[in-house]
C-alpha cells in the first residue's frame, strides 16, 4: 500500500498468548494470577461508577481523571517508600515500555536486551525503526560483562527480573555494577519481582540510570486492569511524561490500583499461596522427568531430556490444558507452565502422567 | 542529562487542561459532557467486577482482557453499520492519535494539520522526530486547495470535524473531495461528530486513505473512561495494529463502552440537551457583545470586539467559572466555553453579566 512506515509493514506483531472464552480450559499460559483480586477493587470500582468515592465530586465518569494518577502515586508511595514524584503510571507495564523507548531510543540506535527474555522488547525497538542486540545469559543464567559494555549508539537496556520464561534472577548486587556501568538507562521489569526473594526499589535512589518497572497484572491478580508504573528518579519522570498519553490511565483503573495496592496483607497471602503451589508444579514436573529451573515468578519453565515438547503442549491442550510452548532459535524449546490453583496443577500433572 | 532523545528533551509537552478537585467550580473548559453516562455503563462495570457478566467464565479482573476489544467492536458494528473488522479500539482517541502517527509518519517525514486546532498534533510528530506543516483555515473556516496539495514527504493529514477551538466544520463532500487528491491518509477525528449535523463515516468505504476517529469522552459522557476507536479499511487496521500495545483497553473500559454505544437512546436524548443548551449559550455570549462562532460541537468559540479576553477568563475563574484562554499566535485569542447545564451557562452568562 505504501502508506506505512516501511518498518510498520515489515513487522509480524507480537504474539501475545492465547486468550479463551471457555470455561473448561484449566489456563496456565499468560502467567494470570488464578485468584481473584483483593475484594477492595470491586468496592473502588464501585464507588466510582456510583459517584460516591473517588474524587468526592458526586461526578462519575464524565470528567477527565487525573493526568498523573494522582491517588495511586500517593498511596504507592507510602506503600513502597518512594517520594510520589519518582512514579509515573501506565496503561499496563506494555504502556510504560512503549514510552521509554519512544523517550529514549531514535531511529537507528540501539536497545539491548538479554536472551531469551520478554519478545515485546525487540518489537518495540522494530516500532522506532531502531536495532536491538540480544546478550545471551550464561547457561547459569548470570550475565557476563558483554551485558554492560559501552557501545556508542546504545540508548537503552532492558532486563526483566525475574526474568522471562526462565523464571531466573540476577540479584540486585550485580544489578547495580552493570547499571553503574552502562553509559545509558537500564530498565528493570519486575514484572514478576512480587513473587521473587528481592527486588531492585531500593538501587533507584543509589543510580540515576536505573528504573524499575512493575504491573499489577500478576501478583495482584488485575492483567484486565491494564495498570503498570514505574519508579526512576524524578528528573527522569519528568521527562519520560513528556510522552506519555495525556490521560493514560482511566478512573476505574486509577481506583482499582489504588484500593489493589493499598492490600498488602491480600498481597502477602496470594504470594504465599503463589509460591506454595509453585514448588508442587516444580517437584511435580521433576517427578515426571521434566527438567525444570528453580523460578522465582508465578510460571515455570520445563524441558525435557528426550521427549519433545510440542506434541505434549498440543496433547494438554486437546486434555483442555492450555500452557505455552516457547521455541528460542538458537537456544531451546519449551514449556511455560504458570502456577494456577493447587487444583489446576494436580489436574494438569495427572494428565501428563497418562501421556508420558 | 543525555539519556533522552533530544526531540523529548526540546518537547515543552502537551499540557491538557486545568482539572480542578473542588465540587464549587462549574467546569467549563475541557469539553466534558457535564450529564452522567447512560446507567447501563455502571451496571456492565458492576457486573465485571463482581464476575457475573462479560466474559461468562465467572471470573473478573485477573484475566486479560480481549486484545482487539471484541465485544465493543461488535456492538459498534450494529450500531454504526460498519463491519467490525473495520473498527480498532483504543485507551481514549488520544492513544489511536499515538498509534497512526507511529505507524505512517517516520523521523524527518511530515504530518499536516489545519490551523488553529488540536495542539496535541503537533507534540505527536514533534516526538517521532517527524515535521509538522500547518495550513491556516480560511477567514470563513473552509480549506482551500493548499490542504491536498502533494509533497514528497508528506505522510498523514489530521483534520478535526467539527474542529476545536472554532467549533466549525468542513462538509463530507470537501472531505472526500481532499481526500482522493492527497497522496496520502487523511484522519477525520471526530471527537465532536455526535453533536454535529453530519458526520464522515461514509466516506471509509469510498476512500481508502479516509480514517474516521471517534471518542467516547464527549458525547458518551466517558472521559474518564478513556475509550476511542477508528475505523478505517481493514488492510489500514491490520497494519494499525500492530502498533498498540497488545492490550490496550482493560476490562472496565470495554465493558462500559460496550454498554454505552448500546444506549442510542441516551446518546439522543444527551445531544437533544447539549445542543439545545449550545444555543443558548451562544445567544447569550452574542447578546453580551461577543462575538461567537456558530459551533457544531459541545463547545463555542468566543472573542470580543473591545474587551481583552484574558482578563475576563481571570475574573470567571476568581469567580468560580472555569472556562478556557486559548492563545493561538498568528490568529486570535479568545475563551472556548464548553456547553454545561443549563443551570451551569445561565450562572456563567450572569456572571459575565455583572462583569462587563
């Protein structure tokens, strides 16, 4: 047609995991959280469309919400112990990534990213009309130096941790020396960092270059939210509102977060339940033969010695159990199982035990 | 600090206007419907939040939502009359605005708009690091030819119709006609179309490079719900597409707009009430001496012969009355008053009465 980007026209899309309308399927394949939220959600959400929370402005829906996402930053802030000006708010994590590396990252420079890790990354480096460059982990899932080497047109980093399908982390010690070492900002997703041992809130303050970013999709069980931040240094935020959407964040949302994050002891007791059942799949698939890392997010990634894995993904999802099958060129294939219900593991662990 | 591109560090960025917290202040100034939404829209957020409605599977937030916003695409397509794989939805019109620059208009290439209009054109080919060509109205606010004409480097055209500040509209006719003489797509965003006599959806099946921009935030009385969709041919939304984030709409939002573009009848009565309360407003500004614009949106564009305009937009607001001091350099200045109650215009008209 010629009406698009060259870049635009080239592009085949992220993917994302398959979605179902049914009610048979036992889901373990978009690392949703199984549960329900914190019943506070509903109660914010129905304040706001009854006009009796919120604002207190007797209004509903009909003005405008806060460009900032004003009562989530007050309320996060306390929650985590950053000031609410290191906090800017998205339309899910997707929404904050998108911005960064429109802030950051022009035409034809580069953003780097580890391997295997999140695809979005290079999709949106696509997008800019930028290049990526993938540092593979070690195979004891650490990065070597070649993570943190200058190069002249690098613009950004990205690093999920945990990271994504492999559930492994880089601890913040050997965070903050890469950070430290980069000649540009490094984002950190955490997206999943709810249901690890450590986090990296704490090294924003000690380095200008690093950001954190987090969702309340997984640990607080709200993916139909859409609602992520990030927390960076302050003259970082002001630049990175610059492009944002002017109001990207709607009312219902902002009210969810806020009663969402304002639950840490619903908080605490999912992670417990999460992390509970994680260690039954992760024993349970090492009993069948799996080969399977230690994860510290709600997912976990299997392979196996001899069996190959498509034809098990495919005979689960005819069983009306649906996980994901992953194929890295260059690295391997496999299995991304998220941690459901102890039910929904037991259910999917007996199927595998008839198939195998 | 060097970490930015330098087209984000330049950027003063799109500063949207004053949202105020206080329940005094009769809120004129950013175009909201001052009525609340059809009570179907509550109703289709409770019945998500409490997991009996949507989706059918009984559960409510902790599921992604659907990627292309299914449900509102086709209900829309009922309602509008266009099939739904011509419809892409999107977090506020403002997010698809982002995603049809990104998609068509690259570093250095260039987007027209008519002048004066929407600013936020401007700030989105600003950050794309793409250029910006302004085409003045006409003195009788038609276009002239000089709005089609070719240049090589011209990659998107927005036209807002009815336009904002004037309120004014180029008929479908000349739309079309400007349209098939460009070499490139032309955005008609109809943010105002509601409470306009016509409207340009027409024209996407006669004209390829025609897209059409709706909103939910003012006619539905959704601002805060942040809810826009275009439609446009499907071979344009399939490339559009895969620019949005993956999840663009949340659950909330979809359900709500979903059950509010399913209300005709509240959608006809509100205008009923908008445009009779236009006329009033409007007669009443021209009574006081001003000059007004007839205006075919939920706004009207007031200047007056003598009288400075900021000074009287200083002594509403002292008084209470938020309206907008708009400063287009090179045009005029003047007060964009959006239409409230008629309790809120006649308590503003009385005001402006006692000042002048």
């Amino acid at each position: 047609m010629g009406f698009f980007r060259p870049e635009i026209e080239a592009l085949r899309g992220y993917v994302p995991g398959e979605q179902t309308g049914s009610r048979e399927i036992i889901k373990l394949n978009t690392n949703e959280n199984p549960y329900p939220a914190s019943p506070r959600v509903a109660e914010a959400v129905r304040e706001v469309v009854e006009g009796t929370g919120g604002n207190g402005l007797g209004v509903n829906l009909q003005r405008y919400p806060s460009a900032m996402a004003e009562p989530f930053r007050q309320r996060a802030s306390v929650v985590l112990g950053v000031p609410s000006d290191w906090i800017m708010c998205g339309n899910g994590s997707d929404d904050i990534l998108t911005i960064v590396t429109r802030a950051m990252v022009g035409q034809g420079e580069m953003l780097r990213l580890p391997y295997p890790s999140y695809i979005l990354y290079k999709t949106l480096a696509a997008i800019q009309g930028a290049q990526s460059e993938e540092i593979h982990f070690q195979p004891d899932w650490t990065l070597a130096d070649d993570f943190c080497q200058a190069r002249d047109d690098l613009r950004l980093v990205f690093l999920p941790n945990p990271n994504s399908p492999s559930g492994t982390v880089i601890p913040p010690d050997r965070i903050l020396e890469l950070a430290r070492r980069l000649p540009c900002p490094l984002l950190v997703d955490e997206a999943y960092a709810d249901f690890a041992d450590a986090n990296c809130l704490d090294l924003v303050g000690q380095c200008e270059k690093i950001m954190v970013l987090r969702t309340l999709s997984k640990s607080y069980a709200l993916a139909g939210l859409r609602f992520g931040f990030i927390v960076a240094q302050p003259q970082m935020i002001e630049q990175l509102a610059k492009v944002k959407d002017s109001y990207n964040c709607d009312a219902l949302s902002i009210a969810a977060a806020t009663a969402a994050i304002g639950d840490q002891a619903w908080l605490a007791e999912n992670r417990a339940k999460i992390i509970a059942t994680r260690g039954r799949l992760i024993e349970g698939m090492r009993d069948l033969g799996f080969s399977v890392l230690d994860s510290q997010a709600n997912f976990a990634w299997c392979t196996h010695p001899e069996r190959p894995l498509e034809p098990i993904f495919e005979e689960l999802r005819r069983r009306n159990i649906l996980v994901r099958y992953m194929d890295y060129p260059a690295w391997s294939d496999g299995l991304r199982i998220s941690v459901g219900t102890d039910e929904q593991i037991d259910k999917c662990l007996s199927q595998l035990r008839t198939m195998l």
